[in-house]
C-alpha cells in the first residue's frame, strides 16, 4: 500500500480543519458574493469569493506535494483547498487512485482521525468542465471544542492529468455546509488545468 501517497493529504485535511477552528468563534456570512477573483498558476485556474484570503503553501516536508492553496473566508469557517501531488513514480489510474484514497480513509478511521459517514465504494464519478472526476464526501467528528461538539463535512473532487492528482477539497463546519455549497459548486466549475 501507498500509505505516504494519500496519506500526506489527510494530514492536509487536518491543518485545513485546524484552520477552520481556528475562525469558529468569527462571524459565519452566508451571503452571495457579488465579486469573484481569478486564482491561477503553471498547473490550474479557479475562482474564489473576492472577500476570501488566499494561503499558498510551500510543504518542504512532503516532497510529493507540488502545491497546496487555500482559499477561505475571513472568519477562517469555510476552506476550499486544491493540493496538487506529483504522481510520476506511481501508474496510477484515476480508479486506483479513489482506491487508494478510500483505503486510507477506512485506516484512518479506524486508527488516527476521527472520520465517520464514510465506506468503501461511496466515490461518485462525474465530469467537470469536460474531465473525469471523482468526488467523495465524509464528515470528520473533531469532539467537544470549547463546550461545543464539532463535525467538519468534507467534500473533495479528485482529478489526474499529466501524472499529477488534483484534489479540490471543500470544508466547512456540518451545520454551515450547505450554506456555503454554492460557492464551492462555483469555484468548482470554474476550474481549469493550465495549458
């Protein structure tokens, strides 16, 4: 198994949430954002609320990892993330790849993060923007945080292009989810690989 692999994403996953936490106390806004901004690099382009921050991190200490950006809103509630992992050592389809992705989701539930609501074989393949996708939801239980009880839902849409995986991960807290899945949904359709 190539537990290093996705392994190191769910590790991602968890600074992500920490990040989220660290805004539970902030204002949550659910408004429509009227403006719109352009992220784009040499791998991707994407759109994100134009009163959202943008987090570009450089993860020395996982060299698979090429980059990670986070964009979220300023009360740090709402996280959309694309890591993208350099997959050129690995022959991976798309389908081992969501394997392996929901391998290490069953492991880490069973031993170091609290995920729940998720089993083997819930992947939903789709087509974004004219590429086949794969998109997975879970929630993960983080307890009882200062008197309240946390769940963090978790949406990521899974990609591979030019053995490279690109992974959008949308994450709010459970009972915000909904709420801000419209601008996840337009973030997400705004996505596009570099040419």
């Amino acid at each position: 198994m190539i537990y290093n692999l996705r392994g190191k994403s769910y590790l991602l996953t968890l600074l992500i949430v920490l990040t989220i936490f660290c805004g539970i106390t902030g204002v949550v806004k659910g408004d429509e954002v009227a403006e719109w901004n352009l992220y784009s690099d040499d791998y991707f382009s994407i759109s994100y609320p134009d009163d959202w921050f943008v987090v570009e991190n450089e993860l020395e200490n996982m060299p698979s990892i090429d980059e990670m950006i986070i964009f979220s809103d300023m009360s740090g509630s709402v996280a959309i993330n694309v890591v993208i992992e350099d997959l050129s050592a690995y022959n991976l389809s798309l389908e081992q790849y969501i394997e392996l992705s929901e391998m290490n989701l069953e492991l880490a539930a069973e031993s170091i993060t609290p995920i729940n609501t998720y089993s083997k074989g819930n992947a939903i393949k789709l087509n974004v923007n004219g590429t086949e996708a794969y998109k997975i939801i879970y929630i993960l239980d983080l307890g009882n945080v200062e008197g309240i009880d946390i769940e963090v839902k978790t949406m990521q849409i899974m990609f591979i292009k030019d053995k490279k995986s690109y992974v959008i991960t949308y994450q709010a807290i459970s009972e915000q989810f909904d709420k801000f899945s419209a601008y996840a949904d337009k973030a997400i359709e705004s996505f596009k690989f570099a040419d």
